[in-house]
C-alpha cells in the first residue's frame, strides 16, 4: 500500500458559476463520499493535480486526503477532463475503510516479452487481450500493480487470469464470478528448427532415382 497525499479546500460556493470562477482561479472541484460519511464538496490546486494525474500510481494509491488539517484515505474514481483544453474539471474521491474491502482498476506490468520463448526462438507474435484488471481488496493490501513474466511463453499458448500471481488478500473480480479471461496470447506457428531442407541437387538425384 502506497500513501500519496493531496492538499485541498472546504468549498463554500455551489453551482455552476462558482465552479466557473475556481476553474478560473487555477482550483478544480471534487466532491469526497463514501464510508457511511456525508459527502463533501472541496478543491484543490489545478497544477498539482494536473502532474498527479499523469502518474500511473496517482490511480492505485491510497490517497491521504488533507482538508483544513484533517485527514482521511480515499481513492480516485473518476476525473473528468475538458473536451480540448489540457484541464480538470471535476475529481470524484471515494472515502475507504480499513475493515472493507474496495474495488479498482489495477494495470498489468508485462515483464521479459522481448526475451521470451515465442518471440526470440519461435517468431510468434504476442498479443496484450487485457492491460489492467479488476481486483477487490482492502486498502492494506491493494497492488499498485500486477506483474506478468513472459520469458517462457511459447507459440500457441494463451495466459489467463488464473495464471497471475497476486498479492495475499487480493481477489481478481472476473474469476470471483467464474471468468478466466485470457490476458495474453501467443499467436503464430513456431518456427521449426530442425526442419529438414533440401537442395537441388538432392531433388535431381530424387527424381534420377525414381525413373
């Protein structure tokens, strides 16, 4: 588990104009709700949050919220962007529990494709069927992300979800509800090595013999 913090605001104003003037004023509204708390309304600075959201562990972190000196861990769930303007206009937090579990999007870290079997020997062609997963865990024990080695795929062969190794504690939503989905797959016909070629010379003297 990995703390990032963030600094923000009480929001005082509400509607559409005052969202206006704190988008204007360099600030991006969020509203933080969840675990069995009345939902909030505050902000936080545009620029800070700008870079943040860039970084791929802003997106699986705890995130330690800090209102007007009291602190509490959320997640991101949503962000929404400006059609055309590199611009935030609203960040959706969720509150979490130590005792509950939560649900997120955590990415897939493939690792040794260039080195594996089925690309260096065999000249297959690997295909990424997923980039993330869906994991439920509690906040202590929530990845920032999942590693998959792929130094021994081979032609032909297919990883699924059950093939993954996880965290203890953490649970894969899809195989919760009986899908093994495939992950990565090696396409292709592997290369035959041994192949036995022949010359011709060996043909002429093939086809000598049979007259």
């Amino acid at each position: 588990m990995v703390f990032m913090k963030l600094v923000a605001e009480v929001r005082n104003e509400q509607g559409r104009g005052a969202s206006r003037r704190l988008r204007q004023a360099g600030k991006v509204p969020a509203i933080v709700y969840g675990a069995n708390s009345e939902a909030k309304t505050v902000t936080l600075d545009h620029n800070t949050l700008f870079h943040a959201v860039k970084k791929e562990a802003f997106h699986t972190s705890i995130l330690e919220l800090d209102v007007a000196g009291k602190t509490e861990q959320v997640v991101l769930r949503d962000v929404h962007f400006h059609p055309y303007k590199q611009q935030i206009l609203h960040l959706d937090l969720q509150r979490v529990s130590a005792n509950e579990e939560i649900h997120l999007s955590i990415p897939l870290h493939f690792l040794n494709e260039d080195k594996s079997v089925a690309i260096k020997k065999q000249g297959a062609h690997v295909t990424h069927v997923a980039t993330e997963v869906e994991v439920r865990a509690l906040a202590a024990n929530m990845p920032q992300f999942i590693e998959v080695d792929l130094a021994s795929l081979q032609a032909g062969q297919t990883i699924h979800l059950s093939d993954l190794v996880v965290p203890q504690g953490v649970k894969l939503e899809k195989l919760l509800r009986g899908d093994d989905a495939a992950i990565v797959i090696a396409g292709g016909i592997a290369e035959v090595a041994d192949a036995e070629v022949v010359s011709p010379a060996d043909v002429a003297s093939i086809k000598g013999n049979a007259e």
